[in-house]
C-alpha cells in the first residue's frame, strides 16, 4: 500500500469528532526511527507495541506485554497501522468509540534496525529483529512471524535479565509518570 491509503483502516474505525486520537498523517518521526508500547485498558487490557516502519506505526497487539526473559515468547496479534504523531497519544478513548478505554505511553524511544536488509522488507517477510533504545526496555528483540501468528522475544544480550518483569515493576508512563489509572482519571 502506497501513500495515504496506508492509514486508511486506521482512519476508517475512528471518529475524530469523538476520540481524542490523531488522525494524523503519513510521516517520518526523525533522522532515527522511534518505538512506542501503550498500555491499553481496552475490553481486555494488553499492550500495543509499534514500530516506526515506512512513516507509520506497524502495530502489533501484545496480551501479556513484553518479557525481558529471551526463553518467553509473547504473543504479537498485528493490528492496522497507526500514524507516526500516535506516539505521543495517552488519555481516554470514550466508550462506544473503536477502542475504548485507557491508553497509557508505558516506554517510548528509538530504535535501528539488526538487519542488513531493509526493515520493511524484513517486515514483508515475517521476521524482524531491531536494537531498543527505550526508557525501560533496551536490547535487541525479534519479531517473527509463525504458524499461529507472530511472536515478540527478547534477544540474548546484555540486556536480557530473566529476573525482570518490567510490565508489572514499573506501571508508570514513560512520558507523564503517571499510572494508568491516573490517566484514567485525567490527573
Ligand atoms: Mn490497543
């Protein structure tokens, strides 16, 4: 898909009248590509991890979030692709609207890719693996596609640590501080 057509789906679930999301535009964050993953109290709470691949946000639905243990494979269920400015988005999406619910910047930062061919190509062919620069995670990560859909793993490097769990020991926004429910809230 070329051009606009690319958040076509993105735009065609959302009324901006009524979500306070971006209906943004096809576009290049920086000179380095960024990475977000937003918690998101939706009907069933997961977290959106998406990656900054040809000027918008490829997205992928992660149910238990990222694992910093490189032996647990966590579950990446792709969603329609979202514009770069979502990034920034935290706040309420009201109910009845397409995705209703809390949605908190749980790490934000860059990344570069690990590949010596092109991330979208890698990307088209179901297997990525890209070095995170983010407030709480960083190292490399894969993601590969498989039989029963695609799969978010943690890389062995220095940065792997079985002994983590960053989702559940560190609930704050890594843009405001506040906690989920303080973004609920609106505080
Ligand atoms: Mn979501």
């Amino acid at each position: 898909m070329k051009g606009e057509e690319r958040l076509r789906a993105y735009r065609g679930k959302r009324d901006f009248g009524r979500t306070p999301e971006p209906s943004g535009g096809l576009k290049q964050h920086s000179k380095k590509p960024i990475f977000v993953i937003q918690k998101h109290a939706a009907s069933t709470l997961h977290y959106d991890f998406r990656l900054e691949i040809g000027r918008v946000l490829k997205s992928w639905a992660v149910p238990k979030g990222p694992s910093t243990d490189p032996g647990v494979k966590r579950l990446a269920v792709p969603t329609e692709d979202h514009p770069t400015e979502y990034a920034y988005f935290e706040g309420v999406i009201p109910a009845g609207q397409y995705g209703a619910g809390t949605v908190q910047v749980w790490d934000i930062g860059t990344y570069r890719n690990l590949k010596e061919i092109p991330l979208e190509r890698a990307f088209e062919e179901g297997h990525i693996t890209f070095w995170l620069e983010g407030k709480k995670l960083r190292g490399g990560y894969a993601l590969m596609r498989t039989g029963r859909g695609w799969l978010l793993v943690k890389m062995n490097d220095d940065y792997a640590d079985a002994d983590r769990d960053p989702v559940s020991a560190q609930p704050e926004s890594a843009l405001t501080g506040r906690t989920i429910e303080e973004v609920a809230a609106g505080r």
